[in-house]
C-alpha cells in the first residue's frame, strides 16, 4: 500500500491526535452550519489559524457520503489535472483511503499527471473530512484553472447522476492575496486597499461562486488576482451548476481579522445543497 504521508508542518495544523481533537471540537461547538445537505463546496486552505474555521464549516455542512473529491489548486491554465496516485492519506487522526474506482474514471476521462507535491490545497483539509466522516474514501487531486474544471464539474455530476453515487465535491482556495509579500497591490496599502479587497474584489469573486458560474470564476481570478486556485472552485461550481443545487455563503474573512498586516489574505467559505 502506497501511503502519502504527512507534509506540512505544525504551523498548518497540530501534529498530535489530541490537539486536532480539542481545536475540532471547538469549530464544531461555534459551528453555526445549515443542516449538513451538502453535495459540494469550496473552502479556504491556509493554516488554520487562520482559515480553519471556515473550511470546517464547509466540510460540516456536507452530507455524509461514501467518498469525497477533493480537489486543490496551485495551478497554471497551461497545466493539467494533477492525481495523487497513493492508496492512503495520513493524518493525525488516521488514514483515509482512496476511491480506487472513481479516480480510475476520472484519470479515464481526462490526460492527468501523477503528483506527490507538497501542497496545502488538498492536505490541509484532510484531517476535518476524517473528523467529521471517519470512514469516507477520498479522490485527492488538483485542477488548474481553465476548461477541463468546468468539464470536470460536469463529469462527476453526470457520474452522480448515473450512479446515483454518494459521494461529494469539495474545492480548495484562498482569495485575494494583496501586499508586498505578494507583489499585489494595486489599491496602495491601508484601509482603502482592504475595503477594496473585502467589498470589491473577494465579493465578487464569491458571488460567482453563489450563482454558479465557473467561467466567471476563472476569468475574474485571472483578471483581477481573486483568488490562488479558482480552478478548484471552479470545478464545484460546475457541480453544482449541473445538479441545479443551490449556492450558499457560510462565512468570509481576512487574516487582517486576527493579524493585521499590509499583505494579508481572503477567505471565503462556500456550501452547494
């Protein structure tokens, strides 16, 4: 068995079973989730100091199911899907194993590469999927932002529909990453550029997402720097897009919230049910 291990550190999320647990549990008692309906969503993936919260409440809000495609980003438009091709994932609190079946259609269906980066997209929600779902299989991979996001959305919602498959989508990305750290600053720095990224540029973003528009997802990330990886999102939107589920928006923020900065990040939090 070809395990994937653990590649991000502490600084991501705890090591220890027992603190995955504590800090878990209180996201779950703050949760202030719509029943747990979900077939898709699209949560954020930075530490979870940071993010983890919101991405908790995606993953809360999503139905139990058998299996859960994963998708994250980091991705050019020049790129293709990337798989990872391990037949179990670490995290502190146990393996999730893979959908051997699922991901075999999918790497059938679309030219694919094989990947063992490290990358916090797909990792960093792994450890609340086996919180919340301890026995769901998993297809990890990444998607990069142009048309085979949106035609992945629609095979798995035909996949969904054919085989009346109970299994769910979720999307991994950040938004706006503005400031020097990033090279991103056309608004200047101060309140004005963080009003700009809250009120104009994330919200727009989000709104795309809501009503279900992967097109616009992509094309506004790429014109306008809303987000790192819009072809994850991208790829829920078609999902739900196809299945005519209805766009929710859980909760947003910035890590200006908890550590004010002039570079910061956004964070947007998505359920489709």
């Amino acid at each position: 068995m070809k395990i994937r291990r653990r590649t991000l550190s502490s600084g991501w999320y705890p090591q220890s079973e027992e603190e995955v647990r504590v800090i878990l549990q209180e996201y779950e008692q703050r949760c202030s989730c719509p029943t747990a309906n979900g077939l898709a969503g699209i949560a954020p993936h930075a530490g979870w100091f940071f993010s983890g919260e919101f991405a908790f409440q995606v993953v809360a809000s999503l139905r139990p199911a058998e299996t859960c495609v994963v998708i994250g980003g980091h991705l050019g438009a020049w790129d293709v899907i990337h798989l990872y091709p391990h037949d179990a994932f670490e995290t502190p609190l146990g393996f999730l194993e893979r959908d051997s079946e699922l991901q075999e259609r999918i790497r059938n269906e679309f030219p694919t590469v094989k990947t063992d980066d490290s990358d916090n997209t797909v990792e960093i929600q792994l450890p609340l999927l086996k919180f919340r779902f301890p026995s769901i299989r998993v297809v990890c991979l990444r998607c990069p932002p142009n048309e085979e996001a949106i035609r992945l959305g629609k095979f798995l919602a035909d996949h969904y529909k054919k085989v009346k498959g109970s299994f769910t989508v979720l999307g991994s990305t950040d938004l706006t990453h503005y400031g020097p750290n990033y090279g991103f600053s056309p608004k200047g720095i101060g309140e004005k550029a963080l009003k700009w990224v809250r009120e104009e540029n994330d919200k727009a973003f989000l709104e795309a997402a809501i009503r279900k528009d992967p097109v616009g997802l992509i094309i506004h990330a790429q014109n306008n720097g809303s987000a790192c990886s819009a072809g994850a999102a991208a790829v829920a939107a078609s999902f739900a897009r196809e299945l005519n589920l209805t766009g929710i928006l859980l909760g947003y923020g910035t890590s200006w919230d908890k550590h004010p900065s002039s570079s910061f990040v956004g964070y947007g939090a998505v359920i489709y049910q």
